[in-house]
C-alpha cells in the first residue's frame, strides 16, 4: 500500500485518507501511475481485502499468502524506485 501511494504521489495526486476506500483506491491507480497491468493489480487487491479480513475480522491468513503478499510487496516497492526514484533499501 505505501509502496502504491508513493506512486500516485509522485504524480501529484493525494487521495483522501479521511474518506473509505483509499487503499484500493491506491493500488487499483497503478496501471496509471507505474503501468502495473490489470492481472497483478487484482492479485495486489486480493492481499488487500485479505488484510482488511485479519485486521478488522480476525479471519486467519496462512503463511503461504503471507510470504506470497512479502513477495509482492518488495517486487512493488521496487518498481516504484526504478520508475520515480528514491533510495535504495
């Protein structure tokens, strides 16, 4: 998610954290903001919804789809860097 917002902020849009819906509102702009394509986006917005799931509903996440979100996440956080710069980890 911070990996995403760091996207769109880079293209001078600040979404509206106050209002629900931001976070998805975040990654579903990718495809705009660093060219992720639509397939991946829906798997990004899987792990979303299943983090919502656990946070807010206690619903159990195995460590499979959270190594696989880890994954993702740093293969993400890299694309950005590469695309708007910033400092390497």
């Amino acid at each position: 998610m911070q990996a995403a917002l760091a996207a769109m902020r880079s293209h001078g849009y600040r979404p509206a954290t106050s209002e629900p819906g931001h976070h998805q509102l975040v990654i579903q702009a990718l495809p705009k903001t660093i060219g992720v394509p639509a397939a991946r986006v829906a798997v990004l917005d899987a792990f979303r919804k299943a983090r919502n799931q656990m946070g807010y509903r206690g619903v159990p996440v195995s460590n499979a789809v959270a190594n696989e979100c880890v994954d993702e996440g740093r293969r993400l956080l890299a694309e950005v860097r590469a695309r708007v710069g910033g400092a390497s980890a």
